[in-house]
C-alpha cells in the first residue's frame, strides 16, 4: 500500500461523504458505498450527459473544484492526473467503469479481509503508508 492509497481511500467517498465530514479512520467504509459516490461524482462530472467524460469536462471540473471554498481538497478532490490514469483505454473519454476502476482497486488492496469493508482498523494500517 502507498500514500496513494490512503488518498484514494478518502477521494472514493468523494460528493456525498465530504458533506457528512467523513474522515479516514473515522467510520468504516464500504465497497458499495465507493460505487455509489463514484457514480454521482461521474455524473456531476459528465455534463453533457453522454456517458463519459472529456477531457472539456474534466477541465470544467477541475476549474469547478478550484473555486470551491476548499479548493476540492480531502474527500471532494480530484488531481490533475485523474483523467489520464482513469483513461485505461487512451480514447481520450472516460467511461463510468473506468471511473470507478483504479478507486475500487484502491479499496480492495486496503480491505485486506475482503470483506467489502474497510474498517478503522484497515484504514488504520493503510495510514502507516502515508508517513
């Protein structure tokens, strides 16, 4: 595990979580609940509501996120380098399954049980990686 996990365990819960002051380490955090706030954080993201994002869109997001009074930092955040990582398929849209790819492959290298849940302790340990 490395410090992008840890980040990503927080950027998973993204909309929906940064409204409830989720925090790592704070609650468990599911795996349906990472879906569920990947898909709302997509269709925020995909204006034109054609089911992928552009690279127009992603821009407009991220200037989005810059006015934010946060700046989009902690759970609201999406990084530069986003769009590219998410684009698997390099056709220069992402699509909702690539969106949620490399945050659940993220949440399944932290839940070390497998049991669909990262638990305080299981964020606990991935912390150690981020020091």
């Amino acid at each position: 595990m490395t410090r992008t996990i840890c980040v990503a365990l927080l950027t998973l819960t993204a909309a929906g979580a940064a409204h409830a002051g989720l925090q790592l380490g704070e609650r468990p955090i599911a795996r349906t609940e990472v879906i569920a706030t990947v898909k709302k954080q997509f269709a925020v993201m995909d204006v034109n509501r054609d089911g992928g994002i552009s690279p127009d869109e992603f821009t407009a997001y991220r200037e989005k996120q810059a006015a934010m009074p946060d700046q989009g930092r902690g759970l609201t955040r999406i990084g530069r380098s986003w769009f590219e990582r998410s684009d698997v398929d390099g056709n220069s849209r992402v699509t909702p399954d690539e969106a949620q790819g490399r945050p659940l492959e993220l949440f399944d290298m932290a839940d070390a049980n497998r049991d669909g849940v990262a638990s305080i302790a299981e964020q606990s340990v991935a912390a150690l990686f981020v020091k």
